[in-house]
C-alpha cells in the first residue's frame, strides 16, 4: 500500500503502571463514553457478548490466606506485528504511519478473522445494532462514527483526540507538546497508573517510562512488538525485605 | 424491380391479420418508450455514481427550508428583487460573517436566530412573508420565539469525518488552488468557499453542486500532500 505518507512524526503508544493501579474501572467508563461503545445490559453479560475497549482484568496471586489480588487494565496493543491485519481480506485493518492499528469500520465487511486472529482478545464485533436509552440520545461522541451491526471494533487510541490534537498543533504551526493529546482512559484514571504519549519523542514522559527496569510486554513470546507497554508491579514486601537486609 | 416490390407489400398488407397491424406500431412505439425510460434510468445512475444524480427520475437533491433566506441579498454584490418585488442592492456580507466557526472548528455553524434578528428588527419591509417568519422565530412578533429549523443541505455520511479549519486554512495560503469561483474573488476565507459549495453567494437556494464523493477529497488531498491515511477521515 502507497497510501501513507512516508514521514513519520509520531509513533504513538501507552505506558501501564500496573503498580499504580487500583482497579477502580474509570478508565473503562471514560473510554465507554468517550467512544460511543453500547451499553452492556445484563444480557450481553449473559450471552458473551460483551463489548468493553479496555477492560480491568483481575486475578489473584499466593494462596489464602497471603493472597493479593492483582489488576491489570488490558485494551487493543496496536501490535507492531499485529495477527489482525494480514488475516482481513478487505483491508479494514492495517498499520498506520504513527503507529496505529487502524480499524476503518465502512471498509469492514464482518468475516471476524481479525477476532480469530488477536491473542489480547480486544477486539469487538456488532452483533446488534447498537441502541442506547432515550436519555443517552443527544450524548453520543460526534467525533466518533456509530458502528452499526456485523461491524468490528477496537481501542483506536482516541483517533479523534489524536487528529484534534495534531491539527490544533499544526494551526499554530509548533510540534505536539508532550501530554497534551489524552486518551479517555489516561484522562479519567486518577493514579495516573496510564500514560499516552509519542515514543519518538525521546524525552516524552512515555519514553522514559518505558526504560524502567519493570517494563515488559503482554505476550512477548508471540513477537507481536506491542505499542502498550507494562511496568511490573512492586511487591512491597519483597522490595521491603530486600532494600532493608 | 421496384414494381415487384410493391406489389409484394401490397400483398402482404391484404394478407396481414388486423391485430398485427395494431400490435406492431403498439409496440414500436412502446419500446421507444422502454428505451426512453431506460435511458434515463442510466443517466441517472451513471451521473449518481460519477457524482451528483441528475434529477430525471424525480431525485432531486435540493432541499426546501422553513424559511426562504436568500444567500444573494446577503453576501451576493449584485442588485436582486426581493419577495415583495423590490430591488435589492447585495450586503457582499462576509461568508464568515455568519459562518463563524468555519476558520476555527469542524462545523461552519449557522447562525442564531437572534443574530438575524439584529437587522431585521428594523431592516426590511412588514409585508414581506419570510421576514414575518424571522421575526416570529425571533420574538419580535408574537411570544413564542423558537429556533428555526434549517434542513442540512451537505451532509456527509455518518462514517465521515469532515473538518473545515484546515481547509479554509490551506486555501487561502494557497488562493491558486481555489476553484469554481465566479467572481474571481479567491482572498480570504470567503473566497475559498466556492472550491466545495459552488458560488453561494449567487444561490438563491443552496444546493449542492460539487458531488464530494471521497475520490474527490483524495485526489486533493493526494496533489497537496494532505493525509490520504484512511484513519483522518474514516474514524
């Protein structure tokens, strides 16, 4: 494909403290909102059908009674090397030039081979048309299309704010200022445990999070050289019991 | 020779049976029609899928607004007749005079109807019939003011993300790029307009004239070097 300009400014990606979060789910209800993402009723719980861009996965780690639970939000890791995009026949979904594991949802006829294809399991398909309550009419995103049904759909990174945020940047003719482009879910988390930012710019905040000792990735064993980065938690215990003897 | 011939055609018409005689101009003249209607059937589909429909099959585009605002009175240079009849010199009032948010925003918005108010409180005559509508919406005349309900003239499909700022910005860096401008006038962000609209301020109406199908955008935006990543449209 020679659709892309071959520059490359951005290569935008998040960074997870784990340590800092707190499973409080902010970041779910931001993203719900901020993406016109339907609402989940009890039955979509019932039928599987579940759609949530980013999700706070919990488990438990030891055994009762030294047992923590453990949190980790986990959203689409715009894979480098995604297992989505060489598996769509129409080319729905395909790797932009700053970094993005795009979903174009009027190119997309439905086949759920991406779904098939995405070890992370964060991609959604429209089984329904989506309908929200009568109260919800006039709070849908206008910046972001309404997918209808037999559609796939995914964490985007906020495109919308991406693109305002460039084109406001352009206006006054500067470069993107590091932390003024927001995603939903790091503008709603309260620890601050995620951060969005350009890992081009090496000064940027996600940059030099990423060197952190604790950074991995989810998976690493697939190759799929994600885009979201995870810093490890801390055990304080052990972290205690090694730094006082 | 010839004889033969027309004896042979007198022949056949003693011969032919009545209701042949009948069906074959029956038929000959409605396959003219069938080829007719299918022949604007293809117009229409041709032009639809090329661009704008030509309104044959009744498919017109134009939209018929709650009020009938002249573009022409208000940003158009000439003289016009208003609904009265009387002769109207232009305003040539700037385009974002009223379309205020087209330089900064998405949207170039359409303007209150408190803001139409500011003239017509006192500009323009009592009888005239739209008027009477802006006024009434605005609370002038009776109490019971509401906001008018413009109907959309351009609309993109909901997949679409269309944005205006960089546009008029680009443009009016870049006056030489500007088309369909009529008056020549291609300065200022009034100017640049006319590339997508057509020259509004001649419109007594506005219609649609540009068929702003996604080829069209992309072939620009492929000359200017303005992004053609599918994601800063479709999003």
């Amino acid at each position: 494909m020679t659709l892309q300009r071959e520059k490359r400014d951005y290569s935008w990606g998040m960074v997870v403290d784990v340590d800092k979060c707190t499973g409080c789910q902010a970041c779910v209800l931001a993203c719900q909102a901020e993406n016109n993402v339907p609402l989940n009723l009890q039955d979509r719980f019932e039928r599987a059908r579940v759609m949530s861009w980013i999700r706070v996965e919990r488990y438990w780690e030891g055994e009762f009674p030294d047992i923590k639970a453990r949190f980790i939000p986990i959203m689409c890791q715009h894979c480098e090397n995604a297992p989505c995009e060489p598996v769509c026949p129409v080319f729905a979904t395909y790797h932009n030039n700053e970094g993005l594991n795009v979903q174009v949802y009027n190119r997309c006829v439905g086949t759920r081979y991406c779904a098939n294809g995405c070890p992370y399991i964060v991609r959604f398909f429209n089984y329904w048309e989506p309908v929200w309550p009568e109260a919800f009419r006039n709070h849908l995103n206008p910046d972001v299309t309404v997918r209808s049904r037999g559609i796939m759909e995914k964490c985007s990174f906020c495109i919308q704010r991406i693109r305002r945020g460039v084109r406001n940047a352009e206006r006054e003719n500067r470069d993107v200022v590091d932390g003024e482009i927001q995603t939903a879910c790091t503008q709603a988390c309260p620890t601050d445990a995620l951060v969005f930012g350009n890992f081009m710019d090496e000064d940027s905040k996600v940059s030099k999070m990423k060197k952190d000792d604790r950074h991995y990735t989810l998976l690493p064993h697939l190759e799929t050289d994600p885009n979201v980065v995870y810093l490890a938690k801390i055990d304080t215990d052990k972290s205690a019991g090694e730094s006082h003897g | 020779m010839l004889a033969t011939l027309l004896e042979f055609l007198r022949e056949k018409h003693r011969t032919t049976p009545m209701w042949m005689k009948v069906l074959i101009p029956v038929l000959g003249v409605g396959s003219l029609g069938v080829v007719a209607v299918m022949g604007a059937f293809l117009a229409f589909v041709v032009t639809a899928w090329l661009g704008q429909p030509i309104p044959v099959l009744g498919f017109d585009q134009s939209v018929e607004q709650p009020i009938a605002f002249p573009h022409t009175i208000h940003a158009g240079m000439g003289v016009y007749t208003d609904s009265t009849g009387d002769q109207v010199q232009g305003l040539g009032m700037d385009c974002t005079f009223c379309h205020r948010t087209v330089t900064s925003q998405a949207n170039a918005g359409v303007p209150p109807v408190q803001f139409c108010a500011y003239c017509h409180q006192v500009i323009g005559g009592e009888e005239s019939e739209p008027l009477t509508q802006v006024r009434t919406a605005a609370g002038i005349i009776g109490d019971s003011p509401h906001p008018i309900d413009w109907k959309r003239v351009h609309r993109m499909p909901d997949h679409v993300r269309f944005v205006h700022e960089p546009h008029i910005r680009y443009l009016t860096q870049h006056p030489d790029k500007v088309t369909n401008s009529t008056s020549g006038e291609t300065m200022g962000a009034a100017g640049v307009c006319s590339t997508c609209h057509g020259d509004v301020a001649s419109m007594e109406e506005v219609a649609q004239v540009e068929p702003l199908k996604m080829g069209q955008c992309v072939n620009c935006h492929r000359d200017n070097d303005a992004p053609t990543d599918c994601a800063s449209c479709h999003h």
